[in-house]
C-alpha cells in the first residue's frame, strides 16, 4: 500500500502501552496499512502538540488511558472519520460528539473476552472442586483429611452453572463449557428461548437462576439498570455452599450484603472487581477466608495484549481496504455495553 493510500493514524493511551499491544512484527505490520509514528502517543488530546497531530489524522487508535473524545477534540480533528479501540469498553472515551459526527467505532472487547472467559472457566473448575475449601482445611490442620467424608458432594458432573449475562464473555464461557458434564442455565433480558437453544444452555429467570446454581458467573454490564443486581434478598436465594463469581463490575453487586453472606460463611466468592475498583486496607473481602479476591486480573494481561493488538490492526486493514469493521460499536449498543 502506498504511503498515500495510507489512513492517517495516531496512537492516543498510556504512553507505555503501544509496545505492550504491539510486537516489534506486529508495529511494522500496522505501518504497513496506516501512516503512524509508533514514537507519538498522545494521553493529552487537547495539547498544541497534539491537536497538530490531530489536523490530519483519519483514524484515532485508542487504549487504556485515552481521554474523552469530545466536541473540542473532535474540532481539532476535521478529517477523522474511525476510532480503533485496542481494549474493551468505549464509554470512558467515545462521547456522545463522535455519534453525532458518524465517526466509525470498533473494539476489541472480543479479544478481551478470550482471556476472561478463559480465567472464569478455570474459577467454575475449582469451585465446584471446592478445591480453595480443601487447600484451606489443608493450611489449617497439616495432617491426613478424610475428604470423601467431609467434602461428598464436591466434583462438576451434574452440577449446574448459572451465567448472568449472554454476552459476548457470557457466550465465549458458554462455549468453553460445552465439553464438561454440567448443567448451564443462562440469564439475560435480551436472551430468547430459540437463542439459548442454539447456545445449548437453558434460560431461566434471574431469581430462578441463583436458587438453581452450583456456582453463579455475572458477565452482565455496568448500567443503572444492573446496578446492584445481586442486591441482599437474590444473594440469599444462593444455596448454601455455593461460589459467586464476579469478573464483570463491581457495582452489579450489593457489597455489603455480598460480606454480610460471606461472613456468615453460608456461601464462597471469586472477587475479580469491586466498588471502589481497590478497596480500602480494612474491608473484610481481605480476610475473609472464602473469599478469593484478585485486582482485576480476568482480563487481558502480559501477553494477551497482543491478542488486542492484532485485533486492532485487522481492523483497520478493514478500513483501509474500504471494508466494515467485523467489530463495530454503535450507539445503539451503549445500553448493552459495559
């Protein structure tokens, strides 16, 4: 492609961030389809130095860190026309200016759902395995556990798995669980009973779902409406001994009432993000010993970045090639969107 033909692109996240999404391969085949200088990272959008880079730029390749994307910006930008997303969510930085101008917005949030998926499937694993109880007693009494007495039930055949939220994490964790003797049950307001047929899991109420679930996964996003989905009375409707998982966000759940649950000892929790996103040094999630709590590790990390790269440059070889993008966002989709 000639030099000509090449969209203007300029990298706006943390400065750090472009040589962890990109390989040395993967940067030489980005400016192979776009005009851009790997050297320039804007995470200022409003600097002369940037609105000079912003002049002739036609395609803004976005990641973490990247500011608002407003009507200021967008005035210093005339010939932007797409925004590539090299994460998940669009919210923090495509505003309601950019759908106004019809700039075109892709996102690698199926890319960044790989890694998600991945990690919850591996958390439902051990959770019905109760393999986090048993390593516990194990620490605690550092002698012979007679463990098919004391923990009969444990093991995933016949165990049912509830996912809130078919999205595309929700989907991508439906797949991987296909191959393993259990029971998937889903919910999600936007889930049809012909849709979950051909999913292979089975819908069910929200309510329905918690009463009926082994172990329960949210993977729905942070609307008002799902703000605190999980409030005290659908928390108490979880069996005794069963494991919530939440690698989604953190305000689809009541906090104090999930640490009210938790410290009763009534159920068992994989904390993957909260609310705050850190907690303060003296919440109870810290010690409370079934409890697993990580700092938003479910998501793409090390190198699994590359695999948010990649997805970024394919699209805009799409755009360069006059093609749509395969993983477009519209405004419309917001409401669905975490």
């Amino acid at each position: 492609m000639s030099a000509a033909t090449k969209p203007e692109t300029v990298l706006a996240m943390q400065p750090g961030l472009p040589r962890r999404l990109f390989s040395a391969a993967a940067m030489e085949r980005l400016r192979s389809v776009a005009a851009v200088d790997p050297r320039l990272v804007l995470s200022d959008l409003r600097s002369p130095a940037a609105r000079a880079q912003l002049e002739r730029a036609q395609i803004i390749l976005s990641g973490w860190g990247c500011p608002p994307i407003d009507e200021h910006v967008l005035e210093a930008a005339p010939a932007l026309r797409a925004i590539v997303h090299a994460a998940g969510g669009v919210k923090g930085h495509v505003t309601p200016a950019c759908w106004e101008r019809g700039i075109r917005v892709s996102t690698a949030v199926a890319a960044n759902a790989v890694p998600v998926a991945e990690y919850t499937l591996s958390r439902i694993l051990l959770a019905n395995k109760a393999a986090d109880r048993m390593a516990r007693t194990y620490r605690e009494r550092r002698t012979r556990i007679d463990l098919l007495a004391e923990f009969p039930e444990v093991g995933n055949r016949g165990k049912t798995v509830g996912i809130v939220g078919a999205s595309r994490i929700g989907r991508r964790l439906i797949a991987l669980l296909r191959p393993f003797e259990l029971d998937v049950i889903a919910s999600d307001p936007y889930l049809d009973d012909d849709t979950a047929a051909r999913l292979g899991v089975a819908r069910r109420e929200l309510d329905d779902l918690l009463a009926a679930s082994d172990v329960v996964s949210l993977h729905a996003p942070a609307l008002p409406s799902t703000r605190h989905l999980l409030d005290a009375r659908r928390l108490a409707l979880l069996r005794d001994g069963a494991t919530l998982i939440n690698t989604a966000r953190g305000s689809l759940v009541d906090q104090d009432a999930l640490v009210a649950e938790l410290t009763s000892g009534r159920i068992d929790a994989v904390i993957d993000v909260t609310e705050p996103e850190v907690l303060p040094s003296d919440s109870p999630l810290y010690d409370l010993p079934n409890v697993v709590l990580t700092p938003h590790i479910a998501g793409a990390l090390g190198v699994e970045l590359h695999r948010l790269g990649h997805a970024a440059i394919e699209e805009i070889e799409r755009y360069a090639a006059g093609q749509p993008f395969a993983h477009a966002v519209t405004a419309g989709d917001l409401e669905r969107l975490a």
